[in-house]
C-alpha cells in the first residue's frame, strides 16, 4: 500500500511539473508574439538579407563557372595519320585547352566563402533581431496604457529598435557574427569535403566502410547542428550584454546547462508552433487560390482541374512561411533566454510580463526545490549579471 501511495506521490508531482514547464513555455510564446506585434518590422526585414543573398549567389555562380572553365591554352602538332578537311590542309597544329589544376584547386576555397558569407548573413539577421527583441523584453510598461515605454531613457524602448540594434551590430558585433559563421561554415566545409571523398572511393561494395561512412556522416551533421545552437544561443548573449564570442559561448552554455529541461520544453513547443504556421500559411493561400480558380470567371471556365497550381502554391507559400517564421523562432529563443537572465539576475525586479511574473512568483518554492535538486542540494545562487538597460 505505501508504495501504491508513494507511486501515486511520484506521478502528481510529475504531473505537476510538467504543468509548471508548459505554463513557463506558453508564457515565452505568448511573450514573443507581444515583441513581434510590438516591432512588426521585424517580419519584413529579412527581405533584405534575401535579396543580397540571391545577389550574391548569382554572382557566386558566375565566378564559378569563370574558375570551372579557366584552362591553359596550348598549340601541338596535329597526330599522324589525322587528314584534314580542304580548306584546312596546310594546318600542322591543333589548339588544346588543359583544365588549370591550380584554379580547379582555387574552387575550394570558393565553396568555403560562399558557405561562410551564407552563414554569415544568416546570423546577422539573428543577431540584429535578438538585439530588438532583448530591448523590447528588458524595457517597462507604461501604467496606464500597458505598452513598452518609448523614448531614449533607462528602462525604455527606442522608437525604432531594430534599427538601433542594427547599428549596435555594425559598429560593434561585426566581428563576433564572422567568428560565429566561421565555425559552422567550416564544419559544413567539412562535411561537403567529406561527401566529395565518400561518393569518390565508393566504388567497393565493403559493408564496414559504409557503416563507417554513414556514422561520421551522423557525426558530422550532430556537430553542425549543435555548434548552430550554441552560436545561436551566444549572439543572444552577445545581444543582451555586448560580449564577445567567446565569453558569450560560455556564458550562454552555463545558463542552458542549468536549464536543460526548460529549454527542451521550450524547443518542443516551438518547432510545433513553427510547422503549425507554416501549415496554416500554406494552407490558406491553397485555399484561397483554389476558391478563385473554382468559383471566379474566366478561370472557372478555362482551367479544367486546379490541382497541380493548387499543389505549386502550396509548396511555394509553405517556403515563404517557413522564411517568415524565422523571425517567430527567433523571437521566442531570444524571450527564452532573456527570461532565463532575468529570473537569475533581477530577482525581485524582473521585466517579464505579467503573465511569466504572476507565474514565477507563484512556482518560486517549486522553482527552489527543483533547483536545489539538480545542485546537489546546494541553494543556488545568481550566475549572471543583472541587466541595466541603461548601460
């Protein structure tokens, strides 16, 4: 019987804790739709970096086929036995055009700045988000209309926040975005190096080197995505405090490390949120479309069957959805981690939202008890700085 009690104690609080983790998680949603309704320009500003991306990809591919095509031009005599046509009888040398080895060797070093600049203007858009979005979160509300307070003082928003965290990311965090890119590019440098070597020797049917091969490859992918984590998580840092890179990282790896379960939570909860949008943003324009198409003259009379634009479009509206939830996903891990911040290092004072406030006031003892349970049973103590907006 007491251990039918004892198993009935263990799932409530289970139960329990698992309810505090998901009011904690919608309450970091619901935050970022605030800042993103608050800024709607930040939905808008990836069209941007888009477009130079695609500039730039372009021009990409234009010097890579300048590389590709480069050979050494060479005159040989004709081989013997080879008869020319009439008008070409008193030629005695043909014109032969070598791949250059050196400019061939030259298209590495090509794919891995075009990598690099890829990342790097992925991360510039993060990093330029996050900054307006950890300005937004660590401002007050005004009393008696409950908006972000505007203005150039402590404690208040700018009135134009992404531009303000741009210019903060140009004149200061240039530098930390390139060092960030640098490591991802260079690991998917890597893998595409590997890649090149694996489809090249694969000629032997040998079931260890494929199982060989297909582990690293698992390898390879893990790393990518989890230096893409941690390089995220340090431009949140760097956008927050104004660190540098390297005591971002760690700074940024300690405070998640301390909370692993929140953030799986919250990673869960926002990749269902993320496909949930896309799905609907999709579904939408399908829908609207087929509605035209069906019930709107001329197209009612000329188009026979909708199917294949009906499945084009959503296809195509699914990607500009997934282009567009990005600032979404970037809104909530900045809320996250600003949140996180602001219940070490501004106890008492915190800037959370009602909503996160009302609930870390009301689950502070359980807060403590889980806490003290991951330390050892040590009291924790405040690991990170106390943000001034003013500073």
């Amino acid at each position: 019987y007491q251990r039918r009690v004892h198993g009935k104690q263990w799932y409530q609080r289970r139960v329990h804790g698992k309810q505090w983790y998901q009011r904690r998680v919608h309450g970091v949603v619901k935050s970022a739709s605030r800042a993103i309704g608050d800024m709607p320009m930040m939905i808008f500003f990836p069209i941007i970096p888009m477009l130079v991306s695609t500039a730039f990809t372009f021009g990409w591919v234009y010097m890579s086929m300048y590389i590709y095509t480069t050979a050494d031009k060479a005159e040989l005599p004709l081989p013997d036995g080879v008869v020319l046509p009439s008008a070409y009888s008193a030629e005695t040398t043909y014109v032969d055009y070598a791949p250059d080895e050196q400019m061939q060797g030259v298209m590495w070093g090509h794919l891995f700045f075009f990598l690099w600049v890829c990342q790097f203007i992925v991360y510039f858009v993060y990093i330029a988000q996050s900054g307006a979005v950890a300005d937004w979160y660590f401002s007050r509300r005004e009393e008696e209309t409950g908006k972000k307070a505007r203005g150039k003082g402590d404690e208040q928003l700018a009135r134009f926040p992404l531009c303000r965290s741009l210019g903060r990311v140009f004149r200061y965090h240039f530098g930390t975005v390139a060092f960030a890119s640098f490591l991802v590019a260079l690991i998917q440098f890597i893998r595409v190096v590997f890649e090149y070597m694996a489809r090249k020797f694969d000629k032997k049917n040998n079931p260890v080197a494929k199982a060989l091969v297909c582990c690293i490859r698992c390898a390879l992918w893990c790393l990518e995505k989890i230096m893409d984590a941690i390089s995220k998580n340090s431009l949140v840092f760097t956008a927050i405090y104004g660190d540098a890179f390297c005591p971002a990282c760690y700074g940024s790896f300690k405070l998640v490390w301390r909370n692993l379960a929140r953030v799986a939570a919250v990673s869960m909860v926002a990749h269902y949120v993320m496909f949930l949008g896309k799905v609907l943003v999709a579904a939408a324009s399908t829908g609207v479309l087929v509605a035209i198409l069906t019930l709107v003259e001329p197209y009612k009379s000329t188009v026979s069957d909708p199917l294949l634009p009906a499945a084009l479009t959503f296809i195509l509206s699914y990607f500009v959805g997934s282009f567009f939830m990005t600032t979404y996903a970037t809104s909530i891990d900045t809320v996250f981690i600003c949140f996180l911040v602001d219940e070490e290092g501004n106890e008492g004072q915190m800037f959370a939202d009602e909503g996160l406030k009302n609930i870390v006031e009301k689950h502070a003892a359980d807060s403590q008890r889980i806490a003290e349970r991951y330390n050892d049973g040590a009291p924790t103590k405040t690991q990170v700085e106390p943000v001034n907006p003013g500073v």
